[in-house]
C-alpha cells in the first residue's frame, strides 16, 4: 500500500532540496550565478518529479537514476538562465556554462557529486524504511492477513526459511573478541 500523501510530500520535500541545493552549489562553484527566482524554480522542478515515486521505498538505482535526470535538467535550465543574465561580455566568454554542453571536467564533476549523493540518499532511504519496519514489529501490529486459530497440519519435507524484517538491514557485532589477554 502506498504511503500517505503528507510522507510522500516530507520525502519529496528533502529530495528535491538536496537535489537543488546540489545543482545550485556546483553552478556556484563553476562560476555561475542563480538568481532567487531560479533557486525557486530548481527546487519546485526538483520536488515535481520526485513526488509522484516517493510512495514506496525506493532502490539505489532508481535514486541514481531520478537525481541524473534532474541534474542535467536543472544544468540546462541554470546555463539558460545564465546566459539570460546581463553580464559583461568578457565574464561571459569565460564562464564554463556558457553552453549547454558541459565539458569534460563539469561532466566528471557532476558525475562524482550525483555518485555520492545518490548514495547518501540510498543510505537515508535504506534507514527510514528500516525504522519503519521496526517500529511495526515493536508495535506488533496485527498482521494484514487473518491468522487461522486451528489451522490443519501441514508437513513440509524441509523446513521453511523464516526472515524477519527486523533483520534485513541489521548488522550484528557480536562474536568472540578481537584479541585474547595474555
């Protein structure tokens, strides 16, 4: 079942400002300049997009994915705006976005900087759902499907594999200790 609408809305809300605060800062860095209506315009790009896939939990790549896209949109859009700008023909010349193909460093940069943000994303997306899943078993909330009270034995020649949700994105730390005294 999908999640609700104020969820989905918080999700999108925090993707789409790293998505434009990325785009945003790496324009800056360059050289560029965002003016207060263009940083408007980044993040409510930024926030379209990621709301309709923010109902379930969502893979890495599809996180690489959606976060590239928006990149080079808001690329676009930003050297659009740039050149739009009245500037001194020199600065303009010099600038690295003065087009709207980047050059091989601007694309190794954005290359990196989507890299690891898709990650930390990943990361945070992995640890939210996780939360939730724990939760739900802490609360031990009724299962969806109605539990049978005297169900008929079943024989099975193997006994089945039981994972729980709680253990999915677990890491345990115990075992014997890294050293011995002497």
């Amino acid at each position: 079942m999908p999640a609700s609408l104020p969820f989905r809305l918080a999700r999108a809300v925090v993707f789409a400002a790293v998505c434009a605060m990325l785009g945003m800062g790496a324009h800056l860095v360059g050289g560029g300049t965002v003016a207060p209506p263009g940083a408007l315009a980044a993040f409510g790009v930024s926030l379209l997009a990621a709301l309709p896939v923010t109902g379930r939990e969502r893979s890495p790549g599809g996180i690489l994915v959606l976060l590239t896209l928006l990149q080079a949109l808001l690329h676009v859009m930003f050297s659009l705006a740039h050149e739009a700008a009245p500037a001194p023909a020199a600065v303009a010349v010099a600038h690295p976005h003065a087009g709207l193909v980047p050059g091989l460093g601007m694309l190794i940069m954005h290359g990196w900087a989507i890299g690891l943000t898709a990650l930390w994303l990943a990361r945070g997306e992995a640890a939210l759902w996780g939360l939730f899943r724990r939760v739900l078993v802490r609360l031990s909330l009724p299962p969806a499907v109605p539990v049978v009270e005297n169900p008929a034995p079943v024989r099975h020649a193997e006994p089945a594999l039981v994972r729980s949700a709680v253990l999915e994105h677990s890491v345990s730390l115990r075992g014997p200790p890294l050293f011995l005294p002497v």
